[in-house]
C-alpha cells in the first residue's frame, strides 16, 4: 500500500461510509475497477479506527451526555426519561449486528469480495429500498420516541450491513424511515448505534494486527489512511445531518443506482477484462 493510495483509500472510507452508498462496496470496487492490489489488514484496521475517530468527535457531546445518563438511570434505577433510555437503546441496537458479525463476517467477506456483479446489483436493490422508505415512510417520529422494540428492529437491519454494497448507514436509515422516524431522526440514531459496532470492529482487527506485526514501511501509509478517513469522515457526518434537515435522500439513491448500473453494465460487457 502506498502513500496515495492510503489517502485515496482512507478519504473513500471516510466518506462513503458516513453516506447511504456502502464503504464496503466501493473499497472492493475501486481497487478492482483500477488493478490496485487488495488493502490488507493494517489498511482496514486504519479505515475503521478513522472512522471511529471521526464519530467519537462530531458526537462528543451526545458520548458525554449518554454516559452522565447511563450512571443516572442507574444510580435511579429507572428508565423514564428519553435521555436515561438511549445508551441502553443504543447497545441492545449494536447487539445482533455483533453477534452475526462475530459468526460470519469472514464468510460474507469471503463470498462477495471476488464478486462485484452481486456488488452492483446490491448498490441498486437496496438503493431502491431506501428510495421507497424515504418516499413512503411518515416521518413523525423523533430519536427521543425510540422504543426498544425500534432499536431492536434497526439492530436487525444493521445485519445486513455486512454484505458489501448494502451500506451500515443506508440499511439503518431505511430501517428507521419504515418506522415512521424523520429523517434528521434516523439518521443521528444511525451515527449513534454504529458507535459500538465500529469501536467492536476496530478492536477486534486492531488486536489481529497487533498479533501479525505491522509490516515494515506500512507505517507512514497507515497514519495516512487514518487521517483521511477521520477528516473526511467527520465532514460527510456533518454534512448529511445538515442535508437531510431540508432535503430528501433522492440523491443517494440515483447515485446508488448509476453506480451499481455503471458496474453491472462494465461486467456484463466485459470492459473490465
């Protein structure tokens, strides 16, 4: 991995995987569109600890507030208040997406990396899916309403997460819109139950890394790739609660939707060979 491609790498992640459009499918995709070798895993440690970067500090007031809330409703022993349930909504969402990563996330990686035709069609199917709950769904509900039962629906949803062109934001979002919540809602409950999954993810790879040694000359490439993905990370983040305040999310689906028609026609005309 070199320098450029580090930062190319890093702001991708960065970007794509705060937006409804897959991070996953566009760092197997690029790559491949363009014959670079595959990342490995001092790069994916790097993505996802900026991601996390970039989510612990747009979101350091709502981490601060959770936790001064966390030992309120423990030290009260009630759960009456909107603030007191959140932490606790927050984890019971995290809690499928963990257990089904934990069980399968090599076989899935495994199954769709050498697979890009399944990539695209997945950009597009649930590009649509998103577009139909963005379309149809109420949008009465705020965060302060989510129920367990809600989280819980979401935290389901966030499985799917797990297959590369289906989008961790997208799919939460979409969750949310199918429940009624707005969009501003959905999208910050989004941010904040990805949290836990995305410190679980680069714990767990960090300590693989650790085990394997960090290759010689990948240091430099991987502060890169950290740096960028948490900058353009915290951007995107920044920009799409600000977006979906006044605007709806058509433009990720139509960009879904040419993505994922753009590397299905390449495949299927066999430009890519």
């Amino acid at each position: 991995m070199n320098l450029l491609h580090a930062l190319i790498l890093g702001a991708l992640q960065g970007v794509t995987e705060v937006l409804p459009i897959s991070s996953s499918a566009h760092l197997i995709l690029v790559p491949w569109l363009l014959g670079w070798p595959e990342s490995g895993l001092t790069f994916d440690v790097a993505l996802h600890l900026g991601t996390f970067l970039a989510l612990v500090v747009y979101f350091r007031r709502d981490i601060v507030d959770m936790a001064v809330s966390t030992i309120d409703a423990v030290k009260h022993r009630s759960l009456d208040t909107p603030a007191r349930r959140l932490p606790f909504l927050v984890i019971a969402s995290a809690v499928p997406a963990a257990l089904v990563g934990k069980l399968f996330e090599t076989q899935i990686e495994e199954l769709f990396r050498s697979r890009p035709l399944l990539i695209g069609l997945f950009l597009i199917l649930f590009g649509v899916g998103l577009g139909l709950a963005d379309l149809f769904g109420r949008k009465r509900r705020f965060m302060a309403q989510v129920t367990v039962s809600h989280a819980l629906v979401i935290g389901l949803f966030q499985c799917l997460a797990l297959i590369p062109g289906v989008s961790r934001s997208g799919i939460t979002i979409t969750a949310g819109l199918m429940l009624g919540f707005n969009r501003v809602g959905a999208a910050r409950f989004s941010f904040l139950m990805s949290l836990p999954i995305v410190a679980g993810a680069a714990l767990f790879k960090m300590l693989h890394l650790l085990d394997q040694g960090i290759p010689a000359g990948e240091g430099l490439p991987l502060a890169a790739g950290i740096v960028s993905s948490a900058v353009t990370g915290y951007i995107s983040v920044a920009f799409l609660l600000r977006f979906v305040q006044k605007r709806s999310i058509a433009p990720f689906v139509w960009y879904r939707l040419i993505a994922g028609g753009a590397v299905v026609s390449v495949i299927l005309t066999g430009i890519s060979g």
